[in-house]
C-alpha cells in the first residue's frame, strides 16, 4: 500500500484518461490524513480546478455551513475531502463510466490509507460507486450502510441542494443525513 503523499504524486502524473488533458490541476484531496469523517463528491468544477482542491466554490461554501451546522465541523480537523474523479470534466459535464474507472483505483486506494469511520458521499456518482449499485440517491439516502470497516451515509450532491436555495427538501434531507453521520462518529 503507498503513503497517501505517494498515492498523490501517481494522481498528480496520471494520463490514465482524457480529462487529463483538459485539467489545470490534479484535484487529489484535502485533508488530515487520519480523518474519521471522509467526503466524496463527483469531481472538480471550475474553482477546484484552478485552486487544486475540492470544494472550494459555492457548493463547498455550502457544504462547510450544514457540516458546521448539523455537525459541528470544520473543513479544516479531522475531515478529508475527495472526488471520484480528480479531473475537472469539460463544462462540467457528468464523468464518463471510462473516466470513473480509471480514476476508482484513486480513491479506492485513498480510503483504503485514511481508513475513515464515517465515509458521506455526495450524490449520485459517489454513492453509486462505493455501493455498487445503479440506483438513485434518493433510494439511497436516509440510511447507513456498511462500507468494509467504515459506515457509508448517503446524501444529495450539495449542488442538488443549492438548486432549490439551500432551503428546500433537499437540503432538509441532506441536514438530517449529516445528523445521522455524525452518530456514526462517535
Ligand atoms: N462538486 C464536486 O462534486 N466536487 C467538487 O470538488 C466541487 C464541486
């Protein structure tokens, strides 16, 4: 198993697939490498890109308040923050199945070296690839599932969230998910 910084420098180099020849940055991922709580979203916009890290633009903003909010967090101790693709897609398009396939290994590799207790994955593209499953996150969300020795807790994608002014449903949902994975922390 390599270091996380080893894992970083492969990440950094990688040609693996065509979203490397569009990116400014490799977005590996942010965070203490000894978090309980690890995030996973579907991969960099255009901020992340420029910045190198991820959710660092309005669904991050968004992100950091309900995580402070319904769990008392912040970004910065004992959290780690990565996407299933560490390359901003075009326009921000959807990943393509080749692309997340190339990039699985990444952050296969980065759970498998932070060893989180909580991992809460952001929509769709996260949920479906750590469950293996093709069903939706509305299914999903609402309960905890078992992810080799970690807890697994689903939620909306925050930009989901944001669409309906980070006040509607969604939001409650994503809110009370948040709760539910902040119990599995302790
Ligand atoms: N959306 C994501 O899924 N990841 C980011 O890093 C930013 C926006």
């Amino acid at each position: 198993m390599p270091t996380l910084v080893e894992l970083e420098r492969d990440a950094l180099a990688c040609t693996r697939c065509p979203l490397a020849a569009g990116r400014t940055n490799v977005v590996f991922g942010v965070g203490d490498p000894d978090a309980d709580l690890m995030f996973v979203g579907e991969g960099p916009g255009r901020d992340e890109d420029l910045k190198a890290e991820p959710f660092v633009g309005r669904s991050g903003q968004f992100l950091d308040r309900v995580m402070l909010e319904e769990m008392g967090i912040s970004r910065d101790r004992g959290v780690y923050i990565a996407n299933v693709v560490k390359c901003r897609p075009p326009g921000n398009r959807d990943p393509e199945p080749h692309e997340i396939a190339s990039c699985r290994p990444f952050l296969e590799q980065q759970v498998a070296i932070i060893k989180p207790k909580v991992i809460v994955t952001l929509g769709n593209f996260a949920t479906r690839l750590l469950l293996d499953t093709t069903e939706g996150i509305s299914k999903l969300r609402g309960r905890a599932y078992p992810y080799g020795d970690a807890v697994l807790v689903p939620t909306y994608h925050p930009s989901a969230a944001l669409r309906s002014g980070g006040a509607g449903e969604v939001t409650a949902g994503m809110r009370a998910d948040l709760v539910r994975a902040k119990e599995h922390l302790c």
